[in-house]
C-alpha cells in the first residue's frame, strides 16, 4: 500500500549522489575535524534513509486526510519532508569548524557577491552567463589557494598574494563555542534550521539559476516550514546519534 508513494526507490539513489558529494566536501573543507567524528556521521547518514521513511510514515499516518489518502491508495500531495535538507543536519554541524580558516571563505564568498549578483547587472545580457561561471570558478580557486597553496613548493605563499584572505581565523575558542551551539540540543536544531532557509532562498536565486552547468546542482526552493522542519529534524538525529555512540550530550553550549 505504501510501495511507491512513501518509499520511491530514487530516494537511495539520491541518497548515495548526496552522501558522496556531501561527505567529500566536508573532508575538503574542513568539516570533519577527526576520523572518528567522521565514522560517527557516516553512521548517522547511513541510519538516514530508513529514519526518514519511519518518519514519513507516521507524519502521513496521523495526518486524518493524508492517512485516508494513504489507506485508499493515494498518495499524498502535500510535502512534509525533504531527505535533502534532513541529510543537511547531519553535515551542518561540522561547519563551525570548516570556518575557523575564516579568511578563505570570506574571500571566496566575497568573489561570489561581486561576480554573481554585481557584475551582472551592468553587464550585457550575452555575457552574464559566463560572467557568472568565471566568477564560480575564480572563487573556489581562491578558496582553494588561500586553504592549500602553501602546500605546494612552487606557489607564491598565499598570505603575499591575498593578504588577509589567506590568514584570518578564528580562535580556538570561538570555533569551539560556535561548534558546542551548533551542535547542543537546545540551540542546534533551530540555528541549523534557520541556515537550511536562508540556503534555500540563496540557493534557488534567479541570479544562480541562468549560470551554465550550474543550475543543474541547484535544489528547487521548497517551503520554507518543509526546510525548516527537515534540517531541525536532521540535526536532532544526528545529535541523537551523537549521544548513542559516544554517550555525550551537549544540551547547552
């Protein structure tokens, strides 16, 4: 009765698409600080997929019109759920300590304001795609050298090319605080929750959408209750699976 309308098959594909994606972008940036906080939440994402169909079900099961859909043979029209923003809890979390090298993503992020939102608008038409796609590629090329350019001998060292952009950070006692909020029960499911909507409307931008190649990575802007309520249900399961293996709990920072 429920094959097909709560348990569509593409949700594994899209799950190990996510998951691979996802995981190596944490690696790359930072967000996982040691092995085993990473063999945590690949636990966590790995228990994702049937807690996300557990919970569909029973949201869908004590809706009275979506449990009479359901039991007929219908599906459900409304979404209450997204596996995608769910799956941004779990990675989320980490981000406090991607952002400790805080000077590369102000640079990157910096590039991507001027080149995206900016520099179009006084541009012609024709050129805004590619505008748009060199200004993708610069930023991420920024981030990259200011992170890992003075690993490699040949490079100029990036604090003498982009100055600050490659040696501002965070002290260890920001991160740690910014990391503890994000990650306790009190205050990490709402904060997660508020980054998911603001992502959402970012993400989905008009000026994002028309860029070659990338408009194809993009996600559909979805309600902002659905986003909400995933990523704050995301992050309380990952907290929970926190506290399982590792018998902590942060309740509050």
């Amino acid at each position: 009765m429920l094959h097909g309308c709560l348990f569509a098959p593409s949700l594994f594909t899209f799950w190990f698409v996510n998951g691979v994606l996802d995981f190596s972008t944490a690696v790359a940036i930072g967000a996982v600080a040691t092995p085993a906080g990473l063999q945590v939440r690949l636990f966590a994402y790995v228990l994702l997929v049937p807690v996300f169909l557990l919970a569909r079900v029973i949201l869908h099961l004590a809706h009275p019109v979506h449990r009479a859909q359901v039991l007929s043979g219908a599906c459900p029209n409304t979404q209450l759920m997204s596996l995608d923003w769910v799956s941004l809890g779990i990675l989320a979390t980490g981000l406090p300590l991607a952002i400790q090298n805080f000077g590369p993503w102000f640079g990157m992020n910096a590039v991507f304001l001027v080149g995206v939102f900016i520099v179009p608008r006084v541009v012609s038409p024709r050129f805004r795609p590619g505008v748009k796609l060199l200004a993708i590629v610069v930023g991420v090329v920024v981030f990259l050298y200011a992170t890992y350019g003075s690993a490699v001998s040949f490079l100029p060292a990036p604090s003498s090319v982009l100055g600050p952009v490659a040696t501002a950070a965070l002290t260890d006692g920001t991160t740690d605080r910014v990391f503890r909020l994000a990650n306790s029960v009190a205050f990490g499911p709402p904060l997660i929750a508020a980054f998911a909507v603001a992502m959402n409307h970012v993400l989905t931008r008009p000026e994002l959408r028309d860029v070659p190649l990338v408009r194809r990575t993009l996600p559909h802007r979805d309600p902002d209750r659905v986003v909400a309520a995933s990523a704050a249900f995301g992050t309380a399961f990952y907290l929970l699976v926190v506290a399982a293996v590792t018998r902590q709990i942060i309740v509050f920072p």
